[in-house]
C-alpha cells in the first residue's frame, strides 16, 4: 500500500511565534548516523528532556525522590528538516490539553535560528503514583504551573 492513510494528512511545520517556552539542547556526536544527520530516534529523546527539564527546573519534579512521577503514554513525531552536529535545538514545549491526570504536549524542535520546525510531535504524559503506578489528579501548584503552558485558542 502506498501513500497516505485517509484523514492522516501531514501537518505543516509550526513556527516559533507559536510557542512561549523553550529549552535549549545542544545536539551531540553520538546522535550523528551515518547519513550525517541527527538520527530520528534521538528526537524523541528531545522531546524527553526538554519536558522532564522543565519538570526539574520547575520544582515539579524531583527524578529520584518524588512520589508521583509522570510517564509516557503516547509519542510521535513528524520530520521536516535535518538536525545536525554541532549545532543547539530549541525545543518549543506547549500543551495542548491538560487533564485530570494527563498532560499533552506539543513540541517542535528549530535549528538554532529556524523559524519553522525541523519536527514535531505530540508526548503524552500520566501522573503516577511511583510505587503503585497508578495515574493520581494533577492539583494545586503542579496543576497552576502546567497551566502556564497550556496553548492559547487562536
């Protein structure tokens, strides 16, 4: 089968006026393959810190000692451009809906002066109780944080 899967059309690449929040990332030898690009696993990857990042640096999230814990549900990514090394990615972070227990986030990453992204994708987070596993309400300051990043309606 060939082509595109029905309702599956490929998005445009976003821009970064659409986004108020970014981490820097500088790319590393080791994510260069052999075709001389960054390689596509480690946009993930990306996507990973720069969430997880923001976590630490917001007091949200303590890697080894916190009680709740966020863990991926869900991922993808569509690619527009090469990444290389050395070069820094920016990655645009945003959420798209914040729920009860769960946090969808856009992020797109920009070559260090790209205004377009060079990808993008949806990571899915769920609250969990560490030991237990089970997903618990986001609340308080957790919740007004992740506020601050929710997208606005255009």
């Amino acid at each position: 089968m060939t082509g595109t899967a029905p309702n599956m059309a490929r998005p445009h690449p976003l821009t970064r006026s659409g986004f108020t929040t970014f981490r820097p990332m500088p790319t590393r030898w080791m994510d260069v393959d052999i075709y001389g690009h960054v390689n596509n696993v480690q946009y993930l990857s990306f996507f990973d810190t720069a969430v997880n990042g923001w976590y630490v640096d917001e007091g949200l999230l303590a890697p080894t000692t916190s009680t709740h814990v966020f863990l991926v549900v869900e991922t993808g990514c569509h690619y527009f451009s090469e990444l290389v090394f050395p070069e820094t990615v920016w990655a645009g972070i945003r959420i798209e809906k914040l729920g009860s227990s769960s946090v969808v986030y856009t992020i797109a990453l920009f070559q260090e002066d790209g205004q377009r992204a060079a990808a993008q994708g949806r990571f899915v987070h769920v609250l969990v109780d560490r030991a237990t596993r089970r997903p618990v309400p986001i609340e308080g300051n957790m919740r007004d944080k992740l506020q601050t990043l929710v997208a606005s309606t255009e």
